[in-house]
C-alpha cells in the first residue's frame, strides 16, 4: 500500500495520484466525497501543473477518477463535485450513471466580470449526487441575514419573524453568502486560489455524522481536510504537488493532530496490492493524461 505523506489523528494524506490510491480501494468504504478538480482552463498554480490539455483528454480523464469516487462510497453516500456550469453540465451525466441526482447548488461568484456574447456570470456550481436515498441528511440553518452597516436585519420574512426557527432560516440550493477564492490574507499558496473552508465544511455536515470517512482526491489547499478536523470526520486525500502546504495548514489549525495515528482502520478501506482492480490496473499500464448555520461557521 501506498506511504502516507502525513497522518493526524483524523486523516490520511497520500502524495499520489488521485487514480492510483482510488484503485487500491474497495468499493463502498467512504461515506462523502467532495472534489475540487482543475478545470483545465490553463490556470497556473505556480507548482508545475498543466492544466491546459485537449479538452477529450480531459473529458476521459475526469470520467475515470468520477466513476472510482462514486465506486467507494457506501450506499447511501454523498458526492459534491465543485465545477464551473459549464463542465457541471458534463459531469452531471457521469455521475448519473452510478448515483442519483439531489441537487444543482448554486454558489454565488463575486468580483467576475462579463465574456463575450454571455450573461454576467454570478455562480458556481457544486452537483450533489447520492448513492441511493442519503443515509444522513443533516439540516443546516444559517443566522438571520442582517446589514454589514447598520445591523438590522435585511428581510422582513413577510411579516412572519416571529414565527421563524430561533436557530435561523434553512439552508437552500441558493449559497450567496460565500465566494469561490479564499481570502488571500489566509491562502497556504500565495497568488492561487483556493476554495474558502465554508463550502467543504456545509457539505461535510450535511451528509456526515461524527466519525464518518471523506474522501477528496484534489487536496490542493486543504480546505475539505480542515474542515474534516475542525469537525471530527475522518478523511483521506490525494495530491501530487502542494501536499507540503497541506500539511502545514494542519499543522498549524490542529498542531496536537498532526502525526498522530487516525483514529480509524485506514487499511481496512484498501485491498491487498496483489489484487488491484482494472481501473489500477489500467494506469499502470499505460500514461494518463493528467499528472494525474447552527453548523456553520
């Protein structure tokens, strides 16, 4: 089996491929996946990376690494795929060939500007994808919405104020209240975006109990593994190049954590190296075109 990069007493980080730890996993082992996959949009993130191949190589590729999520979770397991709309279109029936759809949420983007002959972009999109009817689905509420200046509160709910949930108002498929760029004052990777800890964090808590297994095989900069910490789920992840800054982002948020042994049985979610399966089998190979609320806070 692949040698963790670094262990904390929650997680498991691999500096590997996200298709080589996938293929040594037994199928139905993790109960949430949430993955941030380059968009191949030519973005540099001052590591290497190209992330400007033909657009078929790509397709291939996410194909592959999509299918091996949705092939560990357990029934009744959840899957967000953040994307832009344009490839949530074209991942949206990948997914549907193993799971069931829940929802398109829609996640407001701030600070872009008009392309072409297009309307104003103002969202991102994160697929939410079950296998099966979710075995959690926890509720999340997020505080009355108030103004930054004032503090008043923004709505009047109809006249019905008080006769809403003292714990605040339901969280919706709608997501104004985030951003997709993390604040560059707290990035690990300076002058690379990187996704604010708000949108892993409401995916974790609505689909996960207290020890339950994440899975994110696009690591980058560690956002979905904080909040899996912050939140006492275990989690596994994969990244090939900025696995150094990961982990100093651990470090430095749960420094009692780091190097400590997890707390759940990482192996027994793998199967013996001499019995790979064909998706493994097939990297080895040959190349691949990639190097390859009351809740919320």
């Amino acid at each position: 089996m692949i040698k963790p990069f670094f262990t904390t007493s929650h997680g498991v980080l691999y500096n590997a491929d996200c298709l080589e730890v996938l293929g040594q996993m037994k199928s139905g082992v993790v109960d949430t996946v949430f993955a941030d996959p380059p968009f191949n949009i030519g973005k540099d993130y001052k590591n290497g990376y190209n992330d400007k191949v033909e657009h078929a190589e790509y397709l291939v590729w996410c194909r592959q690494w999509i299918l091996e999520c949705c092939r560990v979770l357990k029934l009744g397991g959840s899957f967000f795929l953040y994307a832009t709309p344009e490839l949530a279109v074209q991942f949206a029936p990948i997914m549907g060939e193993m799971l069931d759809f829940r929802h398109w949420i829609a996640l407001s983007m701030k600070g872009t500007y008009p392309r072409g002959k297009k309307l104003y972009p103002a969202h991102y999109t994160l697929l939410y994808y079950t296998r099966g009817t979710p075995h959690v689905f926890n509720k999340l509420r997020l505080p009355i919405e108030t103004c930054r200046h004032c503090g008043g509160e923004i709505r009047d709910y109809g006249g019905h104020r008080n006769k809403m949930n003292p714990e605040g108002v339901n969280l919706s498929d709608f997501w104004s209240d985030t951003s997709p760029n993390r604040h560059k004052k707290f990035k690990v990777r300076p002058g690379v975006n990187e996704l604010k800890l708000v949108i892993p964090e409401r995916a974790i808590l609505i689909s996960t109990g207290l020890g339950g297994i994440v899975f994110d095989p696009f690591g980058g900069g560690g956002s979905t593994y904080q909040a899996a910490e912050k939140h006492h789920r275990n989690w596994i992840g994969t990244e090939l190049y900025d696995s150094e800054h990961i982990r100093n982002r651990i470090e430095e948020n749960y420094p009692f954590s780091i190097s400590k042994k997890p707390r759940f049985n990482v192996e027994e979610l793998f199967v013996n190296e001499n019995n790979q399966n064909e998706v493994l089998r097939r990297v080895k190979g040959k190349s691949v075109p990639f190097g390859v609320g009351t809740y919320i806070s």
